[in-house]
C-alpha cells in the first residue's frame, strides 16, 4: 500500500463520493487564502456548488475566532459560495450556541475580537473586556486591596485572538477563574497564522490561550477544531454520520486530526499551511498522537476534485487557469 496520504485518483474520488452524504470544508488556506482572506482559491465556489448538486450537504467549518456566523455568510456571498447560513461553523458561533444551550446566565469576561461578543451577545449574553484594558496603579495593591473591579456577575472567561491583549488583561482573565465555578472556555488552540509568501507568522489565539491557561492553572474547554464540540453540533443538529463524512482541510492537527478523531474520511489540500512532506513525516512517526493526523489522501488544492470528476488533463486545468 502507498503510504500515506495518498494522492487521490479519479476512482478513489468516485468511490468516497459513493460512500458519504456530508462534506465539511475548512475556510483559510481551503476556500480562500490571503491576508483579509479574500482570495478565493480557482474554482472553489463551484466546488460548492457541485458537491451540492450531487445531494451532499455541504459545510463550512473554520477556528477563526474574529468573525460572526453572519460576517462569514456575508463573505461567502461576495465571493459567491453559496451555503446556507446555518451551514457556516466558526468556533465564535460553537461558543455562543454551547452557552444558550447550558442555560448559562451570567456575564463573559472576552479576551477577543468584537466579532466573538457580537456572536455571545446575539444569544443575549452580556460581554465586558473588550478592547484595551488598563488596571491604574500598582496591580499587585488593587489585587491586594480588592480594588481591581472584578464584576461579581461574570461567569465565565471566553478566550479567542485578541490584538489588544496585555499583562492587565491576563491579570484581570486570571482573577475571575480564581474562582472555581467561573467557566474558562477558548476559540481555539491555534498557535500560528502564516503570512503568505514570508517566513513570518502571527502568533494566533492558542497563545494567548495558552498564557491565561499557565497564568490560572486551569485548563480550558475548548470549542474549535480538533475539539470535538463542532462535529457533536453538527451531529444532534443534522444527524450527521462520521463514517459517511468527508473533511477537507490544510492543518493537520485541526482539520485532519478532528476527522480521525471522529472517524470520518480525511483529504488534506496543498493550499494552506501543509506541505505534502510534513504529512508524509507524520506518517512514519510512533507517537499515536502524531499518527492521528494523518490524513488518508491529499489533493494540491479543491479545484481538483472538479478536474479528477470531468477526467480534465490537470495540465489542461493549470494552463486555462493562468
């Protein structure tokens, strides 16, 4: 057998689209690519529209922690992908959902972007600490004096990218999961936003995450990809079976590694941030926790999932495209 990932072939293709009914598409580096997000990769809104055509449900799933469900479904439209808006998963909308679903109604202390409190906020949750957060005077005699201003209301502490994160906002995040009964849950775990094109990366929320998560000494229930918490939304809400489930992604250790994790069928895409090489060391590892993300076949990009079903040369594709 080749090792793995395999380069998928038009009968593979053929065979797997025999055996599923739903296919979860990540969003960067999938779809589209570029700093504001809004180069779509060829052919990929047609991508869309043909799995749907063919009767497969279709969503968008993505560990983006910035934007609402609504900004997304708004992108998709000028970009001309066309899914239904309760199709688009961002682990800002798996939050809000998993906060109105335990009843939850207390405040959340936000360290992230307006567009994860607009999310919270549209379940009727109230939000604080968005923006720059300055503590005045010495942090240690306020923490001391009881004179920081925690807000005995807030309940939970709800962590996604934020660019104005600060040792005050650490502080101030540490102080309210002190106590035990406040919720600490994240966007994601992400580390790193890759700058297209460079060697340089953002550091991404998993950092941040990460600081609050060794500030407290608690660990966070988190709600993006590889967390199962996405694919139990998707299977309570639309019976979705693993076993007749393909994901498509470029990050192993979300995307692929959710999908092992579950049990569905797993395409890596040469788009994004994975190389071929990176998964094919993955592949010869011992640690199992490695091997799970490992996916089964890879494609350079989704444009050929249309070249292998119309039986187009892809040189063909390439130069028509250029």
């Amino acid at each position: 057998m080749d090792s793995l990932p395999m380069s998928m072939d038009k009968d593979s293709l053929q065979q797997l689209l025999g055996e599923i009914d739903t296919v979860l598409l990540d969003c960067d580096g999938v779809l589209w690519q570029g700093a504001q997000g809004m180069d779509l990769i060829p052919r990929a809104s047609e991508v869309v529209s043909r799995l749907q055509a063919m009767g497969k449900n279709v969503f968008l799933i993505t560990n983006n922690s910035t934007k609402t469900q609504d900004s997304y479904y708004d992108k998709c439209r000028s970009l001309g992908i066309n899914v239904d808006r309760d199709h688009i998963l961002s682990a800002p909308y798996i939050v809000a959902q998993y906060l109105k679903e335990i009843g939850f109604n207390k405040k959340v202390y936000v360290v992230g972007a307006p567009g994860l409190a607009q999310e919270i906020q549209s379940v009727g949750i109230q939000c604080i600490g968005l923006g720059p957060e300055k503590i005045e005077g010495s942090i240690y005699n306020a923490l001391a004096r009881g004179t920081i201003g925690l807000d005995p209301r807030v309940g939970a502490v709800v962590v996604g990218f934020d660019q104005d994160f600060t040792y005050d906002k650490l502080v101030r995040a540490t102080s309210y999961l002190a106590n035990p009964e406040c919720m600490f849950l994240a966007t994601n775990m992400d580390e790193k936003y890759v700058v297209t094109g460079t060697r340089y990366h953002l550091p991404a929320a998993g950092i941040l995450v990460s600081a609050i998560e060794k500030a407290s000494n608690r660990p966070p229930r988190v709600m993006g990809k590889p967390s199962l918490n996405m694919f139990y939304m998707l299977q309570a809400r639309y019976g979705v079976q693993p076993e007749k489930t393909l994901i498509i992604g470029d990050t192993l250790h979300t995307d692929i590694l959710l999908g092992n994790e579950c049990g569905m069928w797993t395409v890596l895409v040469l788009s994004g941030v994975t190389s071929l090489q990176e998964a094919r060391q993955l592949s010869t590892t011992q640690d199992p926790q490695k091997q799970k993300q490992v996916p089964l076949f890879y494609l350079n990009s989704v444009a050929d999932i249309l070249t292998l079903l119309d039986d187009t040369p892809i040189h063909q594709v390439n130069e028509q495209h250029h």
